[in-house]
C-alpha cells in the first residue's frame, strides 16, 4: 500500500502527464488537425438553421444539411463581395492620389542616398589621397560597387520568384483546404445526431462533463473581451479621426475605422500603419505631419495603458502584468503567429480560472477524487 504522501506525488505526476499531454495535443491540433476543428465549429454552428429548414420545408436532414451550407457560403460570398467592394473603392479613391506621393518620397530618399554616397565618396576619396593610395585602389572599389549590386539585383529577382511561388502554392493549398472542409461539415451536419449518440457514452460522461462546464464561462469571457476590444477600438478611432481631421487627410473617416480595425491586433495596433506614415512624412519634409502623428500615436498608446488594465480588471479580472507575460510567452512559442493567437490564450486561461478546474486538480492531487476524504 501507498502511503499518503506517495499517492500525492503519484496524482502530482500524473496531473503533470496530463497538462503535458494538452499542450502536445494542442500543438498537434494547431499544425495537423486545425481543418477538423473549424468543420466541428461549423457544424455545431449549423444545427439550428439546419433544424429550422425541417420545421418549415419537412425536408431530409440531408437536403436540409446542404440548403443551410449553401445558404450560409451565399451569404458569406455576397459579405465578403460587399466589404471588398467598399475597401476597393475605397482604396482606389486613395490611389488615385497616392502616386503623386510615391514619387515625391522616392525623390526624397533617392536625394538622401545620393547626398550620403557622394559624402562617402569624397571621404573615401580623401582619405586615399591621402594615403596616396587613389591609382590602386580606385579601380577594385568600382569593381566591387559593381558586382555588389549585380548581386543585389539577382537576389532581389529570386526572392520575388520564390515568393511568388510560395503564394501560388499556398492558393492551391488553401482552395483545397477549403474544399475539405465544405465537404466534411456537409458529412457531420447530416450524420450529427448520430455522432453525438455514438461520443453520448458511460464512460466519457466525465470528459463531456467537464467540456460543458467551459461553455458558459468561455462565451462570458469571449463577450467581455470582445465588450473590451470594441471600447477601446472606438476610443482609438475617436482620437484618430480627431487627428486625421486636424491634419486634413483625405477620407479621415474611412483612415480612422481601417486603423481602428487594426487596433485589434494585440501589442502592435495602429501602430503597423502610423510608423510607415511617419517616416513618409519625414522623408518629405512634412515635420508639423510628424509631430502630430507622434503626438496621436502617443495618445492613442496613453489610452490603452489607461483604459485596457481598468476595462480588462472590471470585466475580466485581470493584471496587466498578466496580460503582457501571456503575450511574450505565446510570441516566445508560436512566433509572430502567437501574438495573434494572444487573445485566444487570455480566453482560455480566463476560462479555467472560471470553471475552476484548477482548483478541481489541486484537490485531486491533495485529495484523490473525494476532497472531504
């Protein structure tokens, strides 16, 4: 017989397996098993309209199955149609005045680099002299400028044609992907009833026990950080609608809402596109444009750090020191991709904490599975 102390570093080690085993299981998902998860989503998703057409047409609930995918790509396609047609439109209005704009910064940075090669020429130059080293070393410096940008050239024309080639693989991939995944959400939709009689088993009841415990505290906390996110979106719009006005941009209200989308993004925002723009201004020699989108950058950072710890303490219950520990760790595993998925990570952790299914592991290793025992 186990003594007590063994039995708690026995459940210890297997609560430990287990953690290991979901974040392994986790990672396979992400990278193998991430088309059957958005055919299951999508299938739970479709159960209601599927369910509603044999009320109403006293179909199959295999015509039933396929009426509501098709209805449902319909309508996405004439979404998606509508967005890109606004954000086309949109972008056409801005290009229609944007060449103007390349031109003069790619005037301003070919002066720069020119002034700064012919500085570095004529020191280059005087220092040979004086040296007394100009007939020697003229000729190999000429030659070498030469073959660097003939490399330079050369490397630029491969990487285009292997990223060029790397995009078209990634169309047929994802065209085919999504081809899969119409087809297996068609297949469960109509088999569900049937799947879910067949998972309905004595002996995963705890497992599907636990999986309906974390439905309702993960949908409250995807509202409230989704309750959160769009406060602070509309804050950030708010200030850069103020600025963009202030400036007199073009279309500073459509400027203001794309920015406000990319607000979204965690521990970048707006700030991917109002960088860009900073420097464009500099290079121009727009100074009073810097200073005031510095200054609505800087604003826009202010209210974040203002608002994101309070709106996230009431709503969610969270530090933020917490909150930027989860982002570096999931940047530090998923690379650039963990920081989209930082959102993700924050539900899911919220969500435990809620279901207390910490608390559940920490009494199974004191306790075994009667805690009064």
């Amino acid at each position: 017989m186990l003594s007590s102390k063994q039995r708690i570093i026995a459940r210890l080690l297997l609560s430990i397996i287990i953690c290991f085993g979901i974040y392994y299981g986790f990672l396979f998902t992400y990278h193998y098993l991430m088309p059957f998860v958005f055919v299951i989503l999508l299938s739970s998703l479709l159960q209601k309209p599927i369910t509603i057409i044999m009320r109403m047409t006293q179909l199959n609930r295999l015509w039933a199955s396929l009426l509501s995918i098709v209805g449902s790509l319909l309508c996405a396609g004439i979404l998606l149609r509508q967005v890109g047609f606004f954000i086309l439109s949109q972008l056409h209005q801005l290009v229609e005045i944007s060449p103007q704009s390349i031109n003069q910064t790619f005037k301003v940075t070919f002066q720069h680099i020119k002034s700064l090669t012919s500085r570095l020429e004529q020191g280059l130059n005087v220092s040979l002299d004086k040296l007394q080293l100009t007939h020697y070393f003229s000729d190999d410096i000429t030659q070498n400028i030469s073959n660097t940008i003939q490399n330079g050239i050369k490397d630029i024309f491969s990487t285009l044609f292997l990223t060029l080639a790397d995009g078209i693989i990634s169309i047929l991939q994802l065209t085919s992907t999504t081809l899969i995944v119409i087809i297996l959400t068609f297949l469960l939709c109509k088999d569900w009833h049937f799947v879910m009689r067949s998972i309905n088993k004595p002996s995963l009841s705890p497992l599907i026990q636990t999986i309906e415990s974390l439905v309702l505290p993960f949908k409250q906390t995807l509202f409230a950080y989704i309750k959160t996110q769009c406060l602070i979106s509309c804050v950030t719009t708010c200030i850069l609608l103020v600025g963009f006005l202030f400036i007199t941009a073009e279309y500073a209200f459509v400027l203001a809402i794309i920015l406000g989308f990319f607000d979204w993004i965690p521990f970048i925002g707006v700030g991917i596109l109002i960088w860009p723009w900073i420097v464009y201004a500099a290079l121009s020699g727009h100074y009073q444009v810097v200073i005031i989108l510095a200054c609505m950058y800087t604003t826009v950072l202010l209210s974040h750090h203002i608002l994101e710890p309070h709106l996230m303490a009431k709503s969610m219950n969270l530090k933020p020191l917490f909150l930027i520990s989860i982002g570096f760790f999931s940047y530090r595993l998923f690379d650039v991709w963990g920081i989209l998925l930082t959102p993700l990570f924050i539900i899911l952790i919220q969500t435990i904490r809620l279901s207390q299914i910490d608390k559940q592991i920490v009494n199974y290793v004191k306790y075994g599975y009667n805690p009064k025992n």
